[in-house]
C-alpha cells in the first residue's frame, strides 16, 4: 500500500501538486500532508522552491490559505456548472507578497515560493494550458490535474481509477441483476 502521507508529484504544476498536500478532501477522513512548517521545508524543496529561510508557523498557515484559494480556483475553473466565480483578486495578493526568484535562483523567504506558485496558477488559469485541467472523477479525491491526453477520468493515482472502475463494475452488474 502507497504512504498516504507522501508528497504527490505527479499533478502536472507545482501549483497544482499544492492541492495535493490535502488528500482525499472530499472524503470523510482527508489527509493532512502539511502539518507542520518543516512538513512545508520538504514540499518546496521537493517542488524546487526551497527558500533560504525555514518556514515558520506563520507561513504553513499562509500555505494552506494559498492551497484553499488555489482549490477554489482551480475547481471554479474544470465546473463549468459551479457557482464559484473564478476571481483572480485573492492570487494578486500572495502574488506580489514575496520577491520571485528567477528560475534555478535561490528564494529568500517562503513569501517568494508563495508567490512563484501563485503566478505559475495564475498563467495556467489565464492562459491555455487551462483547457488542459481535468479534475479526478474519483467522489473523495477530485484533485485538479494538468492532462495533456485529453483523455482521463482519474488522477494520475492508481487508487481512484481502481476505485472508479470497480464502483463503475458493480453499478453495471447491480443494473443488470435487476433486468
């Protein structure tokens, strides 16, 4: 079985793989991959974005405010039926808190890897790889990922299409039993 709590990397955007930090967040047990500043030292480095400053307290809270904007956005963005309003104001504002390196330079705070992820959301909501997101047909995940096939139904995560196929295998016997 996969570490539940493992970083996932696979979403396509470091944006994205934020979202992923909060797994199963539909579900009745998500699972919290941030829980603590250092849990964030790891994803940014992981990500490239590791800044030259340790995070605080202070920033795993701005971080997670960032996932949740992120999540609406990029929700509001692959339903087109939603009611969110897809409004860029919240990502202006972590956008211009930090000091964005150029790519490969070293980030001085976690403002700066903040703001790099707001900005790559930004470009991707705004520009056309956003015609790329799907989100995970799968009911607890529906984690917004970048696709490039056009074609997926689940995130890259073995787990939801395996559950999809056999909630879609058991659907199809239930309905033939009752013919």
């Amino acid at each position: 079985m996969a570490d539940k709590t493992a970083f996932r990397t696979d979403g396509g955007a470091a944006w994205l793989n934020l979202l992923a930090t909060r797994g199963q967040t539909f579900g009745a047990h998500p699972i919290e991959r941030l829980r603590a500043p250092e849990d964030l030292q790891r994803w940014l480095t992981l990500m490239g974005l590791r800044p030259l400053e340790a995070p605080s307290g202070g920033d795993l809270k701005e971080a997670v405010r960032l996932r949740e904007t992120l999540r609406g956005l990029a929700m509001a963005a692959v339903e087109p039926s939603s009611p969110r309003e897809l409004s860029m104001d919240a990502l202006l504002e972590f956008s211009t808190k930090g000091n964005p390196a150029l790519a490969g330079a070293p980030l001085g705070d976690v403002a700066s890897a903040l703001s790099a992820l707001a900005i790559q959301a930004t470009l991707t909501l705004r520009g056309p790889d956003r015609a790329l997101l799907r989100q995970c047909d799968e009911v607890d995940c529906r984690w917004v990922f970048l696709d490039s096939s056009g074609r997926r139904r689940w995130c890259p995560a073995a787990a939801c299409a395996s559950r999809g196929r056999v909630r879609a295998h058991r659907a199809a016997a239930a309905a033939s039993s009752v013919s």
